[in-house]
C-alpha cells in the first residue's frame, strides 16, 4: 500500500501489521533545522489528537499528533541522537514511531499523495 | 506585511533565496538556502555578511565645542565613560530610565569632532525622540536615513574586507575608521554580534548592493539571516534588548556592570548623573537580588523563552526565568540565558519546566562559545 498524509503533514506507511509515521519533506522543510526529538515511550495506548511527539527546530517546537488511535509498538531511537535525520531523510531513515491499530480501513480518512501536494500548494 | 519596510538589500535577499520574515518593522532574511544550523558554522568557520541596515545610525554634533561637549551631554543618558573614549574607538552603551531599567542597549564612537551611535532597529524612533529631548541644548541629533549597514564576521572577514578596503586588517577591536570604497566614504568599527571578529560597515545606500555583491564575491563570504545571528549573539552570550534586558531590568541585574567605568561609578570623576543612578548605583554597591546568568540545559532538550526555572525537581515557587533559549550549533548543544536569583554561582543546578517536566540545567559561564576578537 502507498503513503497517506495528514493535515498535519505527518504520513503513514502500513508495514506488516503495524502503521509506521513521520513527518513529510514539506514539513522537515518549514521547520528547519531539527536540534531535538522526544518520542513517545512503547507500549503506550494513544488516541488520535494526542501530543505523542515532540519536535524542535532551530526555530520553534511543534508537536507530533497521533494520526490514530492504537498502540506505539516501536520508536526510533536514532533520530534522539541524530535529530538532523528529520532534514535528511524525512521520508526513510527518520521515521517517527510504529502504531499497532486494530483496523486498517481507518487510513482511507486520509489524503493520498496527490491530495497531499494539492494541499501544499 | 503593507505598512513594513524594506533595506535597500530587500531584491538582494530574494535573489540569493532567502526566506523573508517581518522583524522590528521590516521584512528581513530570517534564513538563505544554506539553513540556519549551517549559516551558523559557516559563520564560525569562513565569513557570514549579514544586513543589519534595519538598526539606526545617529549622528550627535555638538552645537559649539567640539566631541567634550558631545560626551558630556550625552552621558546624561547612559551610565558610560563617554568623555573617556579615545578618539577612533567605540565603547558599548545603554541608555536608562529613572527606575533604573534598560531602554535600550547601542554602540557609540568618538569621531573626533563628533559621536556616532548605532540603536537597535525596534528601539530607533523612540531613541532618537529621547536623545532630542534630552540633547538638543548641547548637540544636533542627525538621524541617518541614507546609508545601510552591513556585519562582516568570522575568521575570513579580515581577508574579504581587507582585498575591498585596504587598512581595515591594521584595525583591532572596537577600533573604527572612516575609507573609501567606489568613490563613497565607509563607516567602519571592528566588532560586532557573533563572537567572532569582523566588522560593522556603514555604506550610502547609492552604493551598498554594489559593495555587498563585491563582498559576495570574496572567497568564503556567504549570506546569513537573522536565525544565525540569534543563535550566534546567544553563543557569545550577548545580550538581545527587549528580552534579556529591557525597562525592567537595571544593568546590574543584566550582568553588564563591566558597561559601567569607574568614573561613573561611587568615588569617580563623574559619579552618577545619569537616569536611575541611586538605584544602580545602589546595585551596585549592595548586589542586586537577581541576575543574568547562563545555563546549559542537560539533556538535549532547547529551553526557551518564558520557560519558568525552580530551585528543585518538583514543587516550590518559581524562582526565575528564561529570556533567551535555543539550540547553539558549535556548543553541539542547547543553551539559555535566565534571570535567577543572585546567590546562586556557576556550577549550581536548577530546574526548567519544559511542557510539564522539570529538566535540570547547570549554570555556567558566558560566552558559551570562545570569542575571538582581534585585541
């Protein structure tokens, strides 16, 4: 399955039985130079809307929302040592965290790519 | 963005790519392509030209005497040596209200037969209203509003200047000259808002692109916005007016009693004699309760500003805050300045309530990075 993306400009990937998400290369782009991350602890059960993330650029902080509501099963540690990854490879390497969620179909209430880059601009 | 300004750089800056933001009433370069992270050691490493022609430049010419009489009137208005300065230098300045507090901090020089005054960009229209209040008698109070102002800092800012300029590499620190360039007359001191040495230029705006182009042009020169410059000015430990000092806080308690000569001082030539004097010198005398201290956040996490710092890992009442907070590119690491009461030292450890967690942060000595001006 491809990439859907929030309002927020996060995206989500479905691998396996898990939803991974990030932040998109128009939002590492308007942030700037990221300096800090702190990601949520695993295992914790979080509804969609919840500050599950945090994420500072040279700028400012902004918070990273859980797109659904599930389970945080994994983070990614490296981007807590290397918050710089966010700029380098918003869509790879510097994904934030994975979800387990019961139901898969709850991704179609998001846009796909097209929509995404219409939303943009 | 209808009633903000534009420098004469405005074109320049859109040109070279940079993302423009509205500051102090103009619409200025926040960043270039380059980012503010890399702008910032490119800074550290080569030669960062920044627009800095949003601040304000002032002439005082004293009506008959020649700079005696400048500096002393003008030393009504600021707790500052300003009879003292030797002809060619510059000395930083800060103008005080009755209560004590800080309107605004400035650089001046000695001309000769007269003074020059850099203000700060959001501070300059109230500033030049305060000094035509308060000088007119003994001085003429010129605003400047046909030049532009340039920053040239950094390691390579000696040798970019020098091959445009020939006589600038003899300068030191705080040293300034006026010399042509194109048939136009530059204002010129060595100093600046990095840390780093290099230059402030003043250009007629008749030729200013053209001489920012020519500095473009010098090997290592690149364009830096105004997020370098803050994470730069924080690194060095600097003062920004309007949040780590302004009307509510004495110089004392800014930490800049270095700021105030011995001849302004209890016992000197000129003791008092400026607005707030019985409450600085008073500070002075007796300590102030609180003071400007840096920490350095010990985690990862930046510190921003307003962020409320308590003696203890959990309860208590606020003992401080944050006025300046940020990530510092060469220190690797996050960085704040805070008022804190005044019997804590270097070393000691509080605690800043970060979105609802106390994080610890050790206070320690400014500048956070190492200055290297040329003396």
């Amino acid at each position: 399955m491809t990439m859907k993306y929030t309002e927020d400009h996060e995206w989500l990937r479905v691998d396996g039985d898990v939803v991974v998400v990030g932040i998109t290369e128009h939002a590492a782009e308007q942030l700037g130079d990221v300096v800090f991350v702190e990601l949520p602890e695993v295992e914790t059960m979080v509804a969609k809307g919840d500050d599950c993330a945090v994420i500072e650029s040279v700028k400012a902080a902004s918070d990273i929302l859980a797109p659904l509501d599930g389970e945080i099963v994994a983070v990614n540690e490296k981007l807590v040592d290397s918050p710089g990854l966010v700029n380098e490879d918003p869509l790879g390497a510097a994904w934030f965290f994975k979800m387990k969620i019961d139901d898969l179909s709850v991704l179609d209430q998001y846009m796909d790519e097209d929509a995404y880059k219409d939303l943009i601009g | 963005m209808a009633d903000l300004k534009r420098t004469v750089f405005y074109d320049l800056h859109v040109e070279l790519g940079a993302k423009i933001v509205p500051f102090a009433g103009y619409e200025m370069p926040v960043q270039y392509p380059m980012g503010v992270l890399k702008e910032h050691l490119h800074t550290r490493s080569d030669a960062g030209l920044f627009d800095v022609s949003h601040m304000g430049q002032v002439i005082l010419k004293p009506k008959s005497g020649g700079y005696e009489a400048a500096a002393l009137a003008f030393e009504r208005l600021m707790p500052v040596d300003v009879l003292g300065l030797p002809q060619g230098r510059q000395r930083y300045g800060l103008f005080t209200n009755d209560a004590g507090g800080i309107l605004d901090d400035l650089m001046f020089a000695n001309r000769g037969d007269h003074l020059f005054v850099v203000v700060n960009a959001a501070c300059k229209d109230q500033d030049i209203a305060h000094m035509r209040a308060h000088l007119s008698d003994a001085c003429e109070v010129i605003a400047i509003t046909d030049r532009a102002l340039l920053a040239l800092q950094g390691p390579k800012a000696e040798a970019a200047l020098e091959a445009l300029v020939p006589g600038v590499a003899a300068m030191k620190f705080m040293d300034v000259a006026i010399l042509p360039w194109s048939g136009v007359d530059l204002w010129i001191s060595r100093s600046g808002y990095t840390g780093e040495d290099g230059y402030e230029i003043s250009v007629p705006e008749s030729q200013a692109v053209a001489f920012a182009r020519a500095l473009l042009a010098e090997p290592g020169v690149a364009p830096i916005g105004l997020g370098a410059r803050d994470s730069l000015r924080l690194e060095a430990g600097m003062c920004l007016y309007g949040h780590d000092i302004d009307t509510t806080t004495t110089p004392v308690e800014g930490n800049l009693t270095w700021a105030i000569q011995k001849a302004r001082k209890a016992g000197g030539a000129r003791e008092g004699g400026f607005p707030g004097a019985a409450r600085i010198l008073r500070e002075l005398a007796e300590g102030p309760s609180r003071r400007r201290v840096g920490l350095r956040p010990e985690g990862r996490a930046p510190m921003r500003e307003g962020t409320v710092v308590y003696a203890g890992p959990e309860g208590g009442e606020p003992i401080g805050a944050i006025t300046s907070g940020g990530f510092g590119p060469s220190i690797e690491g996050p960085m704040a300045m805070a008022y804190l009461p005044a019997n804590l030292k270097d070393g000691d450890t509080v605690y800043a309530d970060v979105r609802g967690k106390r994080l610890a942060a050790t206070l320690a000595p400014m500048p956070f990075h190492p200055t290297s001006y040329k003396r």
